[in-house]
C-alpha cells in the first residue's frame, strides 16, 4: 500500500508540472511567434479549458470502473499533448496540444484523489494534505523543466516522465475492494461549498497571472533559466505553506491568502527589479499555498468522502474556470493598462472571499444552505 501512495504522489506532482511548465517557455513562445501578451494569455488558458472537460469525464469514469483506469487515459492524453510541442511547430499546433494536456490533467487530479478515497477509507484528510504536498513538488519540477531552454525540450523532458508514470500506474491497478462514491446535489448549496469554491477560484487566478503574463514582465530583465529558477523558488515557499497550513483552521487560512495572494501579485506586477520579484513571488506563493489548503479543508468538512463526487468535480471546474479566466483577464489588463495594474486581477477574487466568509464565519454553519 505504500508503494501505491508513493506512485500516486509521483503522478500528482507531475500533474503539477504540467501546467506550471509553461510560465519558463512563455516567452521562447512568444519570440518564435511573435504573439503578445494577450494571446500567451489565452494559450495558457487554453490548459484550463480542457481541465472543465476532463474533470466531468474523469468522474465519469470513476463511478463507472476506478481511478487507476481514468489515470491510464489522462496520462495518454498528456503523452499527445507533449508530443505537440515536441514535434509540432506554430500557435496552431500548441493550442490544440494544450487543450489536451489539460484534458488529461483534469483526468490526473481526479483519477489520483479518488485512488486515495479508494485505498484510504478514514485517512482522507491526511492523505490528501500529502498529495497537496507532491503538487508542490511538481510546481518545482514544472519549471525546472521549463529550463531545459527552448519549446521543445522541455516538453521533450515532461514526456519521458509521463511515459515512465504510464509504467507505473500499471503496478497500481484495481482496489481491492471497489469503492462506490455518490454525489449530492444538495452540497451544491451548502454555505460551505460555495466558499470553498470562491477560495479555489481566488487560488487559480493567481495561479493563471503567474503563469501567463507576468513571466513576460519577468523577460525584461531575466533570461529562461532565470525564471526558472524564480519559480522553482516560488514552488518551495508554496509547499512548505500549504504544509503548514494543513495544521490550521482552514478558514483563518483562505483569509490570510486573500490579502497576501493580493499584495503578492500586485507587488510583481508594480516592480522592476529582481529583488523585488524574489519577494512578491515569495508572497504569492504564500498565498497560493494556505489558500489552496484552506479551501480543500473547507470543502471536505463541508461535504464528506461519501457523497463528494458531484462536489468535486465542480469544485475542481471552479478552480479550471479561474485558471482560464486569470491568464486571459491579466494579459488584457498587462495589454491595456499595463503590468503595474495586474494586481486588480486577485484583488477582485480576494473581495469574493472576503464576501463569502463574512457569511459562513463558523465551520458549524458549513452545512446551511444558501438558495
């Protein structure tokens, strides 16, 4: 059983590195093309679009075999998505190679949840706070990754990875004993959800404007393996955050990344000089990492393994439709008003919060329904 966990650590973290590749490549991207900070925006995104498509048909798939079949297809999908930035050329190869990817990351975070729900009935918690953990190890081998230079190699390195994980979910298989999960529409409107959906909205806007725009900002003054390296930074501070922040009351937590997410953000965006862009990418990561653990809490005390199907994968469309909207909204922002307002982006998600929590203060009201 612990060599399956450890697998499906392996998986999570390079579900991870899959999307945070991209934020190093952003600029090689956008050199061989000649496209702006708008339409890296919407290539980006393009990543979250198949994220809505694959969280439903992951579930799907769930309900209908097991997790370790929705992990076979998801990583097929990822193996034709590299393979477009591999041997493809041109935004009209990497758009729908994208959207692929995202397709399968989709069916990567559900297929490697559920497996965790199958195999460790009374351990959700615990164990799911682990694989927040490797998410975050995958955000530092994503743009570690990325530093390989260029379009293709990185991609070329993120195949192997895949490859060799399609190897060793082989070695997972069935549970022993299949798990049935249900869903309840009811949770949809429970006080609780809805605020675990505004935090991981907030979480996934920063995470689409660190990504998408702001390495292009970055561009001016370093080079691609520089960035990297900025982001592999970012991604330790994150995981070392949201383990601490499995330790807390996850509502305390959502509201501490509501500002610091905020002035994280903002500071990059306003600044131009490295020592500046360490610290505001120390924040932000601060802030993505007890926000994404303090909305995960949320919506597990809210709603229960038992019936959390439902739940999850909209709650995890949540998290999609902010990814989408974050790189599109702060590229148009970077293009119209400049980098210098990019913060406005997760000042609005951290106001939504705000909002949320001023109506769900105590976790014994998470059930209350709010239509």
């Amino acid at each position: 059983m612990r060599s399956t966990y450890l697998i499906l650590l392996g998986v999570a973290a390079l579900d991870a590195a899959g999307y945070s590749i991209i934020a190093p490549v952003v600029p090689a991207i956008a050199d061989d093309t000649g496209a702006g900070p708008g339409v890296i925006g919407a290539l980006v995104a393009t990543f979250a679009v198949g994220q809505l498509l694959g969280f439903p048909l992951a579930g799907r798939g769930v309900q209908r075999r097991h997790a370790s079949f929705v992990l076979g297809g998801a990583l097929v999908l990822m193996v034709v998505g590299d393979l477009g930035f591999v041997l493809g050329d041109g935004l009209g190869v990497y758009f729908p190679a994208r959207l692929l990817q995202g397709i399968g990351a989709g069916g990567l975070w559900m297929g490697v949840t559920f497996a965790v729900l199958e195999r460790f009935p009374g351990e959700e918690l615990r164990r799911l706070s682990g694989v927040l953990a490797a998410y975050s190890v995958g955000g530092i081998a994503g743009p570690a990754m990325g530093a390989a230079g260029g379009i293709r190699g990185p991609f070329l390195v993120h195949l192997v990875a895949v490859v060799l994980a399609a190897v060793a979910i082989t070695a997972v298989g069935a549970p022993r004993e299949r798990a049935e999960f249900g869903s309840d529409r009811a949770a949809l409107r429970t006080a609780g959800f809805w605020l675990a959906s505004a935090g991981i909205l907030m979480v996934a806007l920063g995470y689409g404007a660190l990504d998408g725009p702001l390495p292009l900002h970055f561009d001016q003054l370093l080079g691609q393996g520089e960035i990297a390296a900025l982001y592999v930074l970012g991604a330790v501070v994150l995981g070392v955050s949201a383990a601490a922040a499995g330790r807390r009351p996850p509502r305390p937590m959502l509201a501490a990344a509501a500002v610091v997410l905020t002035v994280g953000i903002a500071l990059a965006g306003l600044t131009n000089t490295v020592p500046w862009w360490i610290a505001a990418i120390a924040l932000a990561s601060v802030g993505l990492g007890i926000g994404e653990t303090g909305a995960l809490g949320i919506l597990l005390e809210t709603v229960g393994p038992a019936r959390i199907v439902l739940a999850m994968v909209v709650w995890s469309q949540v998290w999609a439709v902010g990814y989408l909207a974050g790189p599109a909204a702060a590229g148009a922002i970077a293009e119209s008003l400049g980098f210098a307002a990019i913060g406005l982006v997760p000042l609005v998600a951290a106001l939504i919060v705000f909002g949320a929590l001023s109506v769900l203060p105590s976790s014994r009201r998470s059930e209350r329904r709010v239509f």
